[in-house]
C-alpha cells in the first residue's frame, strides 16, 4: 500500500498511508500441558483488547494493538496467547476528533488481521485446535469509549459542584 493510498473514512481531504506493520511483541504459555490434553475440549475463551498510539516524527504515527487471549479448560488455564501488533502510519491533514477516530479505531481495524492470524497461528502450533478469532468493531469499541469518557467527565464536573 503506498502512503497515498486511500483516505480515511473520517475526512475526504486526510492522506492516509500504512508505512510498516511488525510484530513488536508475542507469547504464549501453555501451563498445564500435558495434563489438559487428556480432558475433553471445551474451552471458555476469553479475549481482551487494547491500543495505544504516539507520535513519532511529523505527521507519522505509531499504533499498537494488544490482543490477548485467554483458553480455560474445566477452570484450568488451557492456554495464554498474547501479541502487540504494530504499526507505523503516515497520517496528514487530519487534527482533533478525525485524528483521534483514525488512530483509535481505523489504525487497529488493519492491524487486527494480522494479529489474529498470529494468535491462530501460536495456538496451532501448542497443539490446540484453530482459533478462529471473530472480527471486531473498532469503530463501535471507539466510540462506547467516548461516551465513557464523556460519562466520567460530567460525573467528576457534578462532584466537584457538591
């Protein structure tokens, strides 16, 4: 993808460019093997997700996506996988709200295929049956963050009136 490839879905006017996306990151442990391979396969799962973003020169921009996964098997950890994917964006001609939107919630959508590949491929390779990750919307995570945040604000604005 070259950096002009495509604008962001917040602003027509934005350039938008993926200039790298690594693997900052990555484990996985398997605490109770061999002994969860003798119980019967049904695993709870459970997958938390995180980003974080900086600045890094003009105009480029360093996004992290954590995903980590978590497989308990009759209350006993089956397996944790966990990965930081990066990603490193150019981004021009957005600023506030657009800017925040696209490094919150566009930067992770590109980069979360690549770490759920890479959870599937960590847990093939313990031995445990594919992980087929569903796909996630950033775009609805992003903004049920805003309303929290909005939330918290006006709960701390009326404490401090009382």
């Amino acid at each position: 993808m070259t950096e002009q490839a495509a604008a962001t879905p917040t602003d027509k006017k934005g350039q938008f460019g993926v200039q790298r996306i690594f693997t900052k990151d990555v484990s996985f442990e398997s605490p109770n093997v061999p002994e969860v391979f003798r119980q019967a396969w049904k695993p709870q799962i459970n997958m938390d997700l995180n980003t974080s973003s900086k600045k890094i020169a003009d105009d480029v921009y360093e996004v992290i996506l954590t995903l980590t996964v978590t497989a308990k098997n009759e209350d006993k950890t089956a397996f944790l996988a966990e990965i930081h994917q990066g990603g490193i964006f150019k981004i021009e001609g957005l600023e506030g709200p657009a800017l925040h939107q696209t490094l919150g919630a566009f930067c992770p959508n590109l980069l979360f295929p690549y770490a759920r590949e890479a959870i599937d491929a960590l847990v093939v390779k313990g031995s445990f049956p594919a992980l087929m990750l569903a796909p996630v919307n950033f775009e609805a995570i992003y903004a049920q963050s805003l309303q929290q945040a909005k939330a918290q604000a006006e709960k701390a604005e009326v404490e401090q009136t009382h």
